[in-house]
C-alpha cells in the first residue's frame, strides 16, 4: 500500500487556509446582515490631552473658539535685531605651512574654518581674533580676520 503524499505540516498549512477563507466568508455574512454601519461609529474624537477618544467630550468643559482667532501656518516673526556680523573667538589651531586653521567662536563656542587668504594681519594659535562668517563649500568660513589688540 502506497502512503499519502500530504505531509503533515502540507495538512497544516490547508487546514489553516481554509479556517482564514471561512473565517472571511464568516464576517462578510455578518456585514451583510448587521448593515448598520453609521458615520457615528467612525468618528474619533480629540480630548484635552490631544489624545483621540472614541467617546464625544463633555458639554460643559467646551470651549468655544472664534474663527477668525485661529492663526494657519507659521506666526509672523517678531523684528529682531540683526545678528552683530563682526564676532571675537581664539585662534585655537593655525599651521602656517599649509595656510589654513580654525578660530573658536567666543560666543557659540563653534569652531570655524579660516584660510590664508581670507586674514588681513599675522595669526598664530591663541590669538585673539575678530572676524565675520560666510558661508563656504563645507560650512561657515571665516572672513575679514583680524588679530585683536
């Protein structure tokens, strides 16, 4: 006698798609019958942690809003002054030979690229510099450098 070509895990495997397709024809029968699918059921509501809820908030903690109050989008910025163009750091690294070290921000504490060419006095590494910021390829590059007296 021949033994069956069905595996055990090849019996597992139908059965379990034949419980999903039953299951599927299951709930497609119960959605014909119920049929009461409002728009009521699918809201969400928002409560006063911004959390959604399924149930409509109480009446007496509503607040009313006017439409004209509601600002879309980004606030107008408020006039700030400019940004002082001319900042003060510390030469913190220099290497003469390839023209190019780097100045510590006094006030951002940011390190900011400086080359040879962009220094209008000598410099040399703990210097006391001013200078301005632009932007280079790589990130702000510093311009106009100056050793402080």
């Amino acid at each position: 006698m021949a033994r069956s070509q069905e595996t055990f895990n090849k019996k597992e495997v139908k059965s379990k798609k034949e419980k999903k397709r039953k299951d599927k024809e299951k709930k497609m029968q119960e959605r014909k019958e119920g049929g009461k699918t409002s728009f009521e059921d699918m809201i969400a509501y928002v409560d006063e942690n911004g959390q959604l809820t399924y149930t409509p908030p109480d009446k007496q903690n509503r607040i009313e809003f006017k439409a004209e109050d509601i600002e879309i989008g980004v606030p107008k910025r408020e006039d700030l002054p400019p940004p002082d163009k001319i900042r003060k750091g510390i030469v913190t690294n220099y290497n003469d030979s390839k023209g190019y070290g780097f100045i510590k921000d006094r006030e951002t504490q940011e390190s900011i690229f400086v080359h040879a060419s962009q220094l209008e006095d000598q410099i040399s590494e703990g210097n006391a510099v001013t200078f301005e910021i632009e932007k280079g390829q790589r990130g702000p590059t510093a311009v106009k450098v100056k050793r402080e007296a």
